[in-house]
C-alpha cells in the first residue's frame, strides 16, 4: 500500500505544533543527567510523551522512536523519529539555537521530515520528491562550489563512551576544516545544521554521528532543497549511516577529502 506522505506532514505538523507550544510556555525544569555530560530536561520528557500520545491516536500503524524513552511496541516501519529539543544544551542555557525535529522513517529512507526552532519562529517542511519549505516558502540550498568559499558547520564533540578516541578524528578534521573552509562553525544541533544547509544559510554540515531523532527530518529538508546528504565514505545517506554530510554537491568530494586527511593524520592505533 501506498504512503500517504502528504497527509502524513499535516499529521507531524500537528504534533510538532504541540511541542513547539510546550517549549514556548516551559521552563527546562528539572535536568536529568544521561551519562558524561549529556543531559535531558523536564521539557524534552513533556514533549516526547505530548507527541508520543498525539501520534498513537492519529497514526496508530506507524512506531514511534524518541530520543529519551525509546521505541514503543517493535521496531518496525514505518516509524516516527522524534528529538523532542534537538540541542538540549542551547535550550537548557536559553541559547535559541535549538529545535523540535520529527521525521518519518521507511524502509526506503527519510520521506517526511518537520523541523521547528521555535524561538527563532522558523518551521522547515519537506516530503520526499516534493521539496522543500521554510514557513510554507520554497528554499533551496547553496550551490558553493570552493570549500574556501563556504561556510561549514560542524558537529558536537562526543561525549560519554569513547569520547577522548572519537574526538581525536573531530578534532583532526577541524584542523583540516580550519585550513580549508572560509569559516567554520559549531552551532549545537543537528536539525539546524541540516535546515540552514537547505536554506543555504551554510554551506555544509559535517556530523561524524548519525541519530535518527535528530537527523531524520533534516536529511529530507536538506535533500528536497538540492543538498546532497551522503555518509562518510560518500555513499548516500541512509537510516543505517554512520555520518551525517550535507552540503551543496560540488563541496563533497572536497569535504571527503578533508575527511579523509584528518583520517590520515591520526597515529596508527
């Protein structure tokens, strides 16, 4: 059977609607700790458990994975992503630089994707073949063609697990990055990297990670706006990917190249 991918969007409007009030109207209230300097607020478990329950009513065939208590039933799809404040840490401070990001997930990839900042008062929509949207405008991304033209976002540096091994590959890209790129920029939140690249705010975003909550939606903006969206081996992004790159095209073969000598520059193990 056919999605519907167009009334799904109203659908996930909808919910992200309630969610973007929640952030609006609540303080982060208590801050529960996730691990090493990882944290969750009051609000991103209001939020989750808002849209959790809207999306069992409305959409009751589709699962349903959010980043802070996880799957509801089996995994299957299709599946609802959602990071109920992608950029906890921005949201926690009152930096605005955070975001509600809810994405459809299939078995053939990211389809139907809502990003709202809710205090920057910008709503990014797309479905799958469609384009996309900011504030119901059609946008499309940067056609850079120079990495020393371009300005690109990078990812956070990990946290927890592992994070020293992982961050001397980040740190060794910002290195390549800062010789490289016209500016380089950490701005704390996978959805507005990914929906300022479509909006050609950016030129690129590097995230040497992929979460579904918080890459799913903006993988189809940013796509639908003429970006490519590949992993780090250059292959096309997919749910299964274990980097998130996007940028104008003629930029990845440069940004891989980057990768690729920050890679190189690492001592043997």
């Amino acid at each position: 059977m056919r999605t519907d991918h167009r009334s799904l969007l109203a659908v996930a409007e909808e919910a992200v609607d309630i969610a973007s009030d929640l952030a609006r109207s609540e303080l982060p209230g208590v801050i529960t700790g996730k691990g090493d300097r990882d944290m969750a607020s009051e609000v991103d478990f209001a939020i989750e458990r808002a849209v959790r329950e809207f999306l069992r009513e409305r959409t009751p065939e589709v699962t349903f994975l959010g980043e802070e208590e996880g799957v509801s039933g089996e995994r299957a799809y299709p599946m609802w992503a959602l990071d109920p404040i992608d950029g906890t840490a921005n949201f926690i401070r009152g930096i605005p630089l955070c975001g509600i990001s809810l994405g459809l997930v299939e078995r053939t990839g990211f389809t139907v994707g809502v990003v709202d900042l809710p205090f920057l008062g910008s709503r990014y929509t797309a479905v799958v073949g469609e384009g996309a949207s900011r504030n119901g405008a059609p946008m499309k991304a940067s056609r850079a063609e120079d990495l020393g033209d371009a300005i690109v976002a990078i990812g956070d540096y990990a946290v927890g697990n592992g994070s020293v091994e992982k961050n001397r590959l980040r740190l060794a890209l910002t290195h390549q990055l800062a010789a490289r790129a016209q500016r380089v920029r950490m701005l704390g939140s996978a959805a507005v990297d990914l929906c300022w690249v479509a909006e050609g705010k950016i030129d690129a975003s590097i995230m040497l990670s992929n979460k579904p909550w918080a890459t799913s939606a903006g993988v189809v903006i940013a796509r639908e706006a003429g970006a490519a969206v590949v992993d780090s081996g250059g292959s096309p992004h997919t749910p299964a990917s274990q980097a998130t790159i996007a940028a104008a095209p003629a930029l990845i073969p440069q940004i891989l190249d980057a990768l690729r000598a920050a890679e190189s520059s690492l001592p043997p193990d």
